[in-house]
C-alpha cells in the first residue's frame, strides 16, 4: 500500500484503554498466583515449568492485538497517493426532444416518444465522463434539465417527459434556440445538440434558420433526427368508446432539419424504427470522441479488509485455543 492516512483518526484515542486491559491482567495474575512456605526449594530444581504456563499469556496477546486491529479499522485507512493519467470526453451536449402529441403515433414501439426516451437514456448512459442536459419543446419549450455531470438525476428527470406536458404544436426553432442557450457559455471542447422531432416547424417566435445560425454563431454542433416511418403511421385517438386508431401523414420537414445540420457542421439522420435510432445515436456517439488527457488524483480507497480480517482470524484462533489445548491455564 502506498501512503496511508486515517480518515478518522480521533478513534487512535481509544489505544490508551489498552493500558488499563494491560495492568488489569497483571494485577489478576498477581492475584491468583497461589503461595506456600517451604524450608528449601532443593525438592523442586529438576522441576519444569509446563509450557501451558507460557502459552496463557498468547492467549491475552491475541486479545490485546484483536483490540488493537479493530480500533485501527475504527479509523478507517486509505490510500489516496497515486496518481493516475485518465482520458475523458471533453464534450457538452444538450439533447432537444419533441414533445408534442404526435409523438404518440405507435410506428415505434410502444411508440415515437416512449422509444426515444429508452435510446436517449441508453446514449446518456454510455457517455458517463460528458455533462449533458434536457431540453423538451412542443408549442413552446423549456429546460428540463441544465447542463449536468450528474446523469442520474438527468435519468430521473429524463424519465418523467412525457407527451403534453406543454402547449402542442412543433416549435423546432424555439427548442433550438433553448438548447443553444443552455451552451453558449459552455467552455467544453465541443458543444452539441442532438435535436429529435418528428414534425414540421409551425409554432414559436424563432425560426429554426434563425436558431441554427445562433447555434452557428457559438460554435455548436447540432445533429437532427427525424423520427417516424416513411407513409403513414397508426396514431391513438380517444374517442366516446376509448381508444381507437387511425393512419395519420407522416410530416417532416427533413429539408429545414438538414440544412440546420449542415449550417452548423452536424449532420441529419432519419429514423423509421427502434433499430434504426439506436444505430443513429450509436453513430453520434462515435463521432463525439473528443478525448482529454488529464491527471487526476485518485479517490481514496479502503484499505481496512486485510486488518478485519486478521483481526477476525486471531479472534477465532484465541477462541479456539481457551476452549481446546489451553482450557484449563486460568
């Protein structure tokens, strides 16, 4: 082990209780220790002591070094020296998802919005060295969740979006812009938005050409996804006698979605299924790479195992040993 500290070191105080354990055992063998006059010890010089004599003091020992151990455990040792040379990604990214009540059509399963919160959260999952964040949009957008290295609460939170939460309707310029605000001030390598919709802009008081060249502006990358199948799609509509289904157009405006990508220096995928979107974000994931070398300190490590251990094993030895071989030395 390298250079050990103590993450509690006021429990070495309790070492000083050792002392009076010690005297106590003396002053207890004094005790006990029977005596008798005799006119000459001649009678006794060919007489040894037996060798249980000695080994009952083994038996107080391994007491003793018990305590010992199990109050150095107390004080829990680390090892926190080691340096180490680690590279992460230096990459922020700002997923804009689509809310809006098409994402309901069920040509995803079990549908656009439930399949892409799955993948997202699958993407997020495997980039756990980025600060990513949430930003949802319908008619109108909001952040969800800010920029964070925390993934597991940007998974909880993640989690909860769901379809009409907000004004329907496509605002794709006003999610954009949102997102490209949640990074402007962003000092990371590389800056991305991942922007998911399935629709055609027709809401909100930005333009998705004037959000991309704000986007542009900040030097951020911003890759597009349409999502839905190509034709027609089964929507759930509620109805007096419940849900009943209908083929709806499958609308996107995937010219607007590529030119934002190409202005910003992203690139635009389509997605018609599960697989498909996973191989999207899969391929994302490749292209934001972008690797930092630092060198980190590394965390503190418990280094107290080794000591239960042996402090355990001489217990059950001492144990062992008073109740066989020397059960009758006291």
């Amino acid at each position: 082990m390298n250079n050990i500290i103590f993450a509690n070191k006021e429990y070495f105080w309790l070492l000083l209780l050792l002392i009076p354990v010690v005297v106590h055992y003396v002053w207890r063998l004094k005790k006990s220790a029977a005596s008798m006059n005799v006119s000459s010890l001649t009678a006794f010089g060919d007489v040894s002591t037996p060798w249980k004599y000695y080994m009952r003091h083994v038996l107080f020992a391994f007491r003793l070094i018990v305590l010992a151990l199990v109050i150095v455990v107390l004080a829990r040792p680390q090892s926190t020296d080691k340096w180490e040379d680690r590279k992460i990604e230096g990459v922020d990214i700002v997923m804009a998802l689509d809310v809006s009540g098409s994402m309901l059509a069920e040509d995803f399963k079990p549908n656009r919005i439930d399949a892409a919160k799955e993948i997202g959260m699958e993407f997020i999952s495997s980039r756990p060295d980025d600060r990513m964040g949430l930003v949802v949009f319908a008619g109108e957008s909001y952040t969800q969740c800010p920029l964070t290295i925390d993934h597991a609460v940007l998974l909880n939170l993640f989690s909860e979006v769901k379809s009409g939460i907000i004004e329907d309707g496509t605002a794709i310029g006003m999610g954009l812009a949102t997102a490209v605000n949640r990074l402007k001030d962003s000092k990371a390598v590389s800056k991305v938005i991942i922007l998911l919709t399935d629709g055609v802009n027709n809401m909100g008081n930005v333009s998705p050409v004037a959000a991309a060249e704000f986007a542009q502006e900040y030097d951020i990358r911003v890759y597009t996804i349409g999502i839905g199948k190509n034709g027609m799609a089964p929507y759930p509509f509620q109805t007096p006698f419940g849900i009943q289904y209908q083929n709806v157009e499958v609308r996107i405006d995937e010219d607007i979605l590529q030119q934002i990508a190409e202005s910003t220096g992203g690139k635009y995928f389509r997605a018609t299924d599960n697989q498909s979107l996973r191989e999207i974000y899969s391929e994302i994931d490749s292209l934001e790479k972008t690797q930092l070398e630092v060198r980190m300190y590394s965390q503190p490590k418990e280094e107290f195992g080794l000591l239960l251990l042996a402090a355990m094993g001489l217990l059950l030895i001492e144990i062992i040993l008073r109740l066989t071989i020397l059960k009758n030395t006291f």
